[in-house]
C-alpha cells in the first residue's frame, strides 16, 4: 500500500457534519481523503495541526468572479478565507452567452450591477467564447486557487435571445421563452450548477437602465424552471424586492422546477420586519415538501466609505466631485487643503436624493483593525463629534485624512436597524437559511464582504459581546457542508474518507480579520478593495497546499466544477 501523500497530524477535526470535535490524524492521497483516525502511517509530506482547528474547505456559494477567472489564477479574497470553491454567476449577470455586438452592453450591466470599472472590464475580459459551454471551456483551461462552480445568469441569456427587445425588457414570445430554455438546458448539460436571475430595481446598468431580467413575466421563468425538472439538474437562484405575490412565484417555479431555490434575503431599514414575513413563506414552502432558502450574509452588507474609494461621505458636495477622479496623490493634497476643506465642509448634497448613500452620521464609524462590524452607538461619528463639541461632518473630513488619507468608514446599510445584530442571530439559527452573499470580486470599490466567511468564525463563535455565541463545530458545518448539498456537490464539504480533500487548517486562537485596504492589481491598473486575514495556517485544495500562513505556495489545484450531468 502507498504511503498518502499528505498527513495532517495531532489536529482537532470539525468535520463539518456538526458534531463535536475530536483529535485525529488525517491522511490525503490521490487529492481525496484517504483516512481520518489517530496514529496513521507516515505521510510523504506532515503538518503538525496540534492546537488547530482541522476542516472542510469553505464552500461559498455567491461570488461575481466571471471576469477575474478569465484573467486571475487568484480568486481573493475568497480564497485567501478558506474557500476552495466558488460559485459565480450569481444575480442573473454574467458575460455568456453573448453575441459579440454585445460585449459593451454586457459590461455596461456588469458595471452598474457589481460595481466593476468599465476599463477594467473592457481591458481585462479575453471574449474567447460564444455560447454558455464555450465559457466553461475556457475556464476549463485556466488553473486556480481554489475551484470555481458557475450559473446560467439570466440577464445575458435574456438579451442573446431577444437582442434589444430582451434589454429593454419587452415580454418574451413563446419562440423567445422556449430558446431560452433551451440554451438554459444546454448551460447545465455542459456543467453550470444554476441558473440566476434578478428583480431588484438595485440592479441597474453602469447608464441607469434597469437589469433586462427585472419584471420577467412568469411564463418565461416557468418555461426555464420546466426544462431544469427535464434535465433534472440545478438550482434557480434569485434576487428579489419582494413585491406583493412574488414569494408564491418563488413557491410556484420550486414546484415546476422540482429543483431547490434560493432567494437573498437581507434586513432592509424601509420594512425591519419584512425579513420575517419572507421567511415565514419560505418555511411554509418548505414544510409543503418544496426546497427553497433565504440565502443571508452573517453580518451587515458592509459599504466601505474613503477618499481612496468609489464613494465618501461628501460624495454628491460639487467640490468634492470635481476632483473625484483625479490620481489618488492630487486628489489627497485637495483635501488637505484648508480653503478647499471650508468649501467642502460649506456645500450642501446636490442632486436626487434617492442617489444619496446616507444622511445620517450616526450610522457611519471609523473602522478599525481589526474592523468592528457591531459597533455600538457611541462608537459612531455622530457619538465622537457631540463629544467633541464639533459638527458631525467636520469630524468625518478630519477621520478620512487619517492613515496619510486611507482611513475608512463603515457604513452597515442592512441587517443592522436596532444597532445590533440580534437579527443576524436570528437569521443564521433559521433551517431553511444558507450562509453566503459574500460578493467576491464585485462592488471592488465600495464592499469587501467576501471575509464574511472568517467572520462567521471570528465574531460568532469566540468574540460577540453583545450576545450569545454559537458552537464552533455549527459554523464549520453551514460554511462547509450545508452549501455543498445544496448545490449539488457531494464529493465536498465533510472531512470523510473517500471525499475530495479541500480542508483548512486554522489556528482559532489567532484568526483575525485585517483592515481592508485599496490595491491597484486589476486590468488596466484598476482597484479593489482587499482585505487579509490571519489564522488560516494552511489551505488545502485536491490535497495540494496553495496558501500556507497567509502566503501562496505557488500550487494551482482549481478547477471548474461542472455539474453531475456536465461533460
């Protein structure tokens, strides 16, 4: 018998089924796991995991890495946080299937949607494809960090069909609806885990068009969600604002579709207890033998504000504006100019208000390192400046020339209405609710929720001081195990012989988000927002180390993850 490859020694298994930790060797051969007991034979390569936490490898099921998989080996920051498999495609947006006359309409809507910069997008995208398979081919012959699973996404698939009528959202014919399912249908025979789709009035291109998908009648998604019971394969993942009836629309296509779905479902300040009314359905649904979930994010939708970033909290006052997009180095001696510092601080919001990101500067904190994601009221820039005797918004100037111009302010615009994230708790304790909505690689300017994973770990298990904590061994399993059902991959998840051996090894002592910072490594010279964490003392993918302390080893495991009745 060979000697595995790898074994991981002394290490406290949490094995992502959610039952208790026990201490035990694991072995890895052949990039599954061979044998999980104590004293197992000697490994070609050994890592002491005493003190450590051993576990699956994290499986997050919302990210928008469609453009950075066709030119990164790297899909941080998810896999800098234990992920090592990713799924993209998410809220209906995506670039295939396209025709080439809409590559510029596709990056307009990916812009406005996520938040990725046009030249980024025009710069960086290789358009080495055609249809929805031609993609998956040519994330196929790319290698990563971590594997990457994808979605049909419905905005695209919308206009490939309809051309102009489908962007301007005119109700399908019966012709448009039945091509629709069927290219549908071909995305998931050749590998695609899902199908997405959007209703949000949130969701609007980079020119201020609604998302093409948005008021898409329900013969169309039913005739989609028809063909996914055919082909017996796939979920339907959808972003809604909830009007009036469309829950019992979700409930109607999990019926014709005979496949699981799952909405994003987040704590809005304009109706603080709508979350509870949708939730309620959904576990009606659920108890009717229907699968459908809330997929939630365990912490608030974090919008990051700074004078490096897309937006501050003067963006909208017409001298700030003005120097707006200058280099970062121009645009910081603008501000530490006194008169253009009385100017700012004497001008008023102009434009729609409806653009206007906050009003209120008790909802805005200066963020620390690490950075506090439940701060408490008296924590807030509203707080500081009346103990300061000062306006609130010359505090705020003054917070934003900090760290030579890089200081940050938290804004937490959902799941955060009491001040508090008692509702999380209660989302996240819910059976019928997924963790994810990390966003990885979109919103690069403006959110870096993509940590969202780690601090499930940090702030639930081990560091709230606001309320009750969570087993560890619960967090290991709805990060781990609960998405990899869901989705429909079996071979991951669990740490289990025979299973594919993605694991983390984690010093829990230590774990710890970082400060998230502006880096400028995009296509043409873009930024994104990052943000490191440590603890992670090794991440395993296919039995191969790629990060080990933070740091890559240079290993590219990844691979795209077709789907059971992928080629």
């Amino acid at each position: 018998m060979s000697s595995p490859s790898l074994v991981i020694r002394n290490g406290t298994i949490v094995d992502g089924s959610g039952g208790d930790p026990y201490e035990a060797d694991l072995a890895i051969e052949d990039g599954r796991i061979s044998a999980i007991a104590k004293n197992l034979p000697r490994g070609a390569e050994e890592i002491d995991a005493r003190g450590r936490l051993v576990t699956p490898g994290f499986v997050d099921v919302h990210t928008h890495y469609d453009a950075q998989v066709t030119w990164s080996e790297r899909l941080s920051p998810s896999s800098w946080n234990g992920a090592t498999t990713v799924v993209l495609g998410n809220c209906g947006v995506g670039f295939a299937p396209c025709h080439e006359d809409q590559h510029a309409m596709l990056i307009n809507l990916m812009e406005g949607v996520e938040d990725i910069p046009e030249v980024v997008l025009s710069e960086g995208l290789p358009w080495n494809w055609h249809s929805f398979p031609d993609f998956l081919d040519a994330i196929a012959a790319r290698s990563y960090d971590a594997d990457v699973a994808t979605q049909v996404p419905h905005a695209a698939l919308r206009v490939y069909v309809m051309g102009q009528r489908g962007a301007d959202r005119e109700p399908a014919t019966e012709q448009d609806r039945q091509r629709m399912a069927e290219l549908t249908v071909e995305g998931l025979r050749a590998g695609a885990l899902g199908f997405s789709t959007s209703r949000t009035l949130n969701h609007r291109s980079a020119d201020g068009k609604h998302i093409p998908t948005l008021r898409a009648e329900e013969a169309e998604l039913t005739a989609i969600a028809r063909a996914m019971r055919e082909a017996d394969a796939g979920w339907l993942q959808i972003v809604s604002d909830f009007q009036e009836g469309e829950v019992a629309l979700f409930r109607r296509l999990a019926r014709e579709s005979q496949r699981p779905v799952t909405i994003t479902l987040l704590q809005s300040n304009a109706r603080p207890d709508g979350w509870r009314e949708t939730m309620a359905e959904i576990d009606e649904a659920n108890r009717e033998g229907l699968r459908i979930t809330a997929q939630i994010r365990s912490r608030p939708t974090s919008v990051l504000l700074g004078l490096e970033l897309s937006q501050n909290p003067f963006t909208g006052r017409p001298s700030a504006d003005r120097v707006a997009r200058l280099p970062f180095a121009e645009r910081l001696a603008c501000w530490r100019d006194t008169a253009f510092r009385a100017r700012v601080l004497a001008e008023s919001f102009e434009g729609d208000r409806r653009n206007r990101l906050v009003d209120r500067w008790d909802r805005m904190f200066p963020i620390g390192d690490p950075p506090d994601y439940e701060p408490r009221a008296d924590q807030s820039i509203a707080a500081m400046a009346a103990r300061q005797g000062r306006p609130p918004d010359e505090v705020a100037y003054d917070l934003m020339l900090e760290h030579d111009g890089k200081q940050i302010i938290y804004l937490p615009v959902t799941n955060f209405v009491a001040g508090n994230l008692d509702v999380v708790r209660e989302m996240i304790d819910r059976p019928n609710t997924l963790l994810g909505l990390g966003d990885g690689g979109a919103h690069v300017g403006i959110m870096c929720d993509a940590t969202a994973t780690s601090y499930t770990l940090t702030h639930w298990t081990r560091d709230r001081a606001r309320g009750s904590l969570l087993p560890v061994s619960w967090a290991i399993r709805r990060l781990t195990a609960d998405n990899a059902v869901e989705i429909g991959l079996r071979d991951r998840g669990l740490l289990k012989a025979g299973l594919k051996a993605d694991v983390n090894i984690i010093d829990y002592d230590r774990l710890r988000l970082r400060r998230p910072e502006i880096v400028y490594d995009l296509p043409a010279g873009g930024k994104r927002l990052i943000q490191r964490t440590e603890g992670f003392d090794a991440t395993i993918v296919s039995g191969a180390v790629v990060y080990r302390g933070g740091e890559a080893t240079g290993a590219l495991p990844g691979r795209l993850v077709r789907g059971a009745r992928g080629a």
